[in-house]
C-alpha cells in the first residue's frame, strides 16, 4: 500500500502536540463536562500515544482514569475515533473478534486531534456513558478550529 493510498483513508501522524495545546483541548473538554454537571477524566496522548496531560474533575470515578487514557491511546494508534470500534461491536458477527485485541478500547470517547490534515495525539474522555463521554472529547476537538 503506498503512502498516497494510506493518506486518502487516514490521516497520516504529525508532530506530537505540543503542552500547550493540549491544555487548551483539556480546558474546552472541561468547560463542556462542567457545563453538564459530568465528572469527568480527560486525557490527551500525544501522535506517539505518550500521555501529555491528564486530569480528573471532583468526584469523577476512579475507574475512569485509566479508561480516559486508554481511549485517547486507542484513538491515535488507530488514527480513528473509538466510536468506531464500538459499533463495529455492536454488530457482533466476526467483529467480536477485536474483543482479543489487548491494545483497543471499543468505547465511544476516544477522538484522534488532527491538525493540518495529520494526527498530533488525540482525546480520551471518562466518567459517564459513551454519548456523554463522546460529547465532552469532541468540545475539545473543537477548540483546535
């Protein structure tokens, strides 16, 4: 497969995003979860799937810590957002078969952050149900418009 084909189906990785960055994905993430009354944990992963920042709102669930950080690492790895996997899941058959991979997290919530066409980390948002999840990671991949 070349890196043209790769391209149109993809987007290819980029420069890891920076600190800074990341704190702004984080805090437009928390404004929406604030907004809602949702305790949450917001986790952003640089292109290399490296934890860049990662915090928990009061009272979010303890659980969620780890679930935050494996979505946003699920979402750059396979530079495609976790929702993907979770209906892919949902339609049972011969996709429960990435229930034996130990590197996926098929909940919704998990968004790659794209950046000029090319994916610089992505978001992994915990705390309530994948909808509401989903909602908060995309407020921060909002902010980079």
């Amino acid at each position: 497969m070349s890196t043209a084909t790769l391209a149109h189906d993809v987007p290819l990785y980029g420069t890891p995003i920076t600190l800074l960055l990341a704190k702004k994905v984080a805090e437009a993430a928390e404004d929406e979860a604030t907004r809602h009354g949702w305790p949450m944990v917001i986790a952003i992963v640089d292109s290399g799937g490296h934890l860049v920042l990662q915090h928990r709102l009061d009272q979010a669930q303890h659980g969620s810590i780890e679930v935050a950080r494996q979505k946003a690492e699920t979402a750059v790895r396979f530079r495609r957002s976790t929702k993907v996997f979770e209906d892919a899941l949902a339609q049972g058959g011969m996709h429960l078969r990435l229930l034996g991979m130990t590197n996926l997290t098929p909940l919704d919530g998990g968004i790659p952050l794209v950046v000029d066409g090319r994916v610089i980390g992505a978001i992994g948002v915990s705390g309530m149900q994948s909808p509401q999840d989903a909602k908060v990671a995309q407020a921060g991949v909002d902010a980079l418009r």
